[in-house]
C-alpha cells in the first residue's frame, strides 16, 4: 500500500489537530473522505479542510471501498460501537481516547480487533513523541519508581459541554484522567486503586473532578487529580520519584509544548538525535506510527489491550469514589 486512504467520522475539533493538520507532514497517508450526520454538513467540512469526499452518514464512509482507514473522534460512548463497525468494514482504526465507555466495551473492541488482522489504536498520541521516550529512558535509569503524582485540568465554560454529559461518555476521568492513567501505567505497571474522592455534576453522575490513590507492584504508589474547571489555563504535570533521583514533566499531554526536568546527582540529559524535527507535534508522530503498522505491520504502543488496561483502571476509580462506569 503506498498511501493509506483515511476517512473521518464526524466533524469534531480535535480532527483537525490530530489528523488533518498532521497528514500534511505524512505523506503515507491523505484524509480522503468525511462523514457527517447529514451531507451538507459533511460537505461543508470537506471543503473547508479541503478532502475530496463527503457522505452523509458514516455507514456510508464504512462502504467505500477505496477507504483504508477511519479516524473516530466522535463523543466518548460512540468510540467502542464505532470502532466495531468499523472493524466489520475491513477498516483500519485510529480512534480518539478514551478508547470505550467502560471495561467490558474495551474488552469487546480488542476481541475483535485481535481476530481482524487490522490496526486498531488509541489515540494516545503523547506516548510516540521523543519527549516521552527520553522520559521513559530516564525514569528507567533513574531506578525502580517509588512515588508518581500527576495532574490534568482543561477549562470548559459551557456547562453544556458534551465533556459533561454522563449519557454520552463524560467526565474529567474519561477526559484527562486517561491521559494519567496511561502514563503512569507506561512507567510502573498496572496499578490497583486504593482510594478516590469525586467531585461531581450532573445529580452526582459525572465527575467535575476525581482524584485517586494508586498503588503498584513492586511497592511504587501514585495520586492524580484530573479536573474541569470553568476558567483558567489547562495543566498536564507529572512527578515522578525515583531511587536515584527525581522526575518532572511540564505538559507531558501535548509533549511538542513540554519541557522534562531531572534532579539526579550523576544524570545527565542525552541530546536529541541529529536531524530530529523539533517542530512536529505528538499528533504527526502518531500518525507516521499508525501509517507505518499499517503500511509495513508490527504492533503498535496504544494497542486496543493497552486500552482495555487503562479501562480497567478508570472504572475502578469510579467504582472507588462511588459512581457508576460510563
């Protein structure tokens, strides 16, 4: 296959930074066609962001055969039926996290994609950029972890926001508190949840903010607190403690915009690797690694398993600050 044909279900905001904005710095691949609920909407999101085809309902995209690969970044609840049909299509998949409304969905989607022979990712895009491989280098240099503390906040105004809305998904956790979940599972392992408190919206449903108590084999525990706040500046930092010293990333979530920080007595920082384009984004990264699997196969980091642990993890800070899965 010389360029992987992608589709686009959905005209959310992301798709522009994550696939749109990206696929002009891999040329593997070219967005091929929108979807959208109606066809003049996807008509109009195909023009404005120049892709050749439009349909007017997403089974549609699914049965056009000159399609390689579908990009999901619709609300939350739809990513797990989606990314099954998607699958059923004979479709590659690269779908937005969180990558299903609960577990047992996750479980279902990595069933299916185990037997499909297709690529099925999550769009953990931070984990392939440089940024977090240095970190993932260091941390493992540094020694075991002891103790790991990481923070999420994004500002949404609208209290009508659909990051609010239980039915559809919602929830500081589902949104940013993936994010902290996944990077904490990368350095120290699958985790157990010891303890979580909530703040909640919604009749109690939906969390405006949770933080939870982590603990991991070998003796390491973790804390992170992922919010929704009405104003203010968005945060991603984790801090991670180590035998032989001390970690700290600024914006571990959009590494592109980061900056890692060692305090070891004998560390020192390797130089980025010569030619490295400092200026490509943790969504162009992903999209080379996603066109590559598909393209040449191998495994891919944010498999569909590794999103069914990181599930895992979600419904049980839920079920530990006494709400209910998505």
């Amino acid at each position: 296959m010389d360029v992987v044909r992608i589709g686009v279900l959905g005209s959310a905001r992301i798709a522009r930074r994550a696939l749109i904005e990206a696929a002009r710095h891999v040329p593997e691949v070219t967005v091929a066609a929108a979807a959208a609920r109606d066809l003049p909407r996807a008509q109009t999101y195909a023009l404005e962001h120049g892709i050749a085809m439009a349909y007017g309902s997403y089974d549609e995209l699914l049965a056009d055969p000159g399609i390689d690969a579908i990009y999901i970044p619709l609300p939350n609840s739809l990513h797990g039926p989606w990314t099954l049909q998607a699958i059923t299509a004979g479709k590659h998949v690269l779908c937005e996290k969180p990558f299903a409304s609960n577990a047992a969905e996750a479980a279902l989607v990595a069933e299916a994609a185990a037997t499909s022979g297709l690529v099925v990712m999550e769009a953990m895009h931070y984990r392939y950029h440089p940024l977090i491989q240095r970190l993932r280098d260091v941390v493992a240099s540094l020694g075991p972890v002891r103790t790991m503390q990481c923070w999420t906040s994004f500002a949404i105004a609208d209290p009508g926001d659909i990051r609010y809305d239980y039915a559809l998904g919602g929830g500081a956790t589902m949104d940013g508190g993936c994010y902290a979940i996944d990077c904490m599972r990368m350095l120290a392992g699958q985790p157990e949840v010891t303890g979580a408190l909530a703040d909640t919206e919604q009749d109690g449903l939906v969390d405006r903010a949770l933080a939870a108590r982590l603990s991991f084999g070998g003796g390491a525990t973790g804390w992170f607190d992922s919010a929704f706040t009405r104003s203010g500046g968005f945060r991603a930092d984790l801090h991670v403690t180590c035998e032989g010293g001390i970690v700290h990333v600024d914006n571990f979530i959009l590494p592109h915009d980061g900056h890692l920080e060692t305090t070891a007595a004998e560390h020192q920082e390797p130089a980025a690797e010569e030619g490295e384009p400092s200026t490509w984004t943790s969504f162009v990264w992903q999209l080379r690694a996603f066109a590559h699997a598909i393209r040449a196969g191998g495994p891919v980091e944010t498999s569909a398993e590794n999103a069914v642990a990181t599930m895992r993890v979600i419904d049980a800070a839920y079920r530990a600050a006494g709400l209910p899965a998505r």
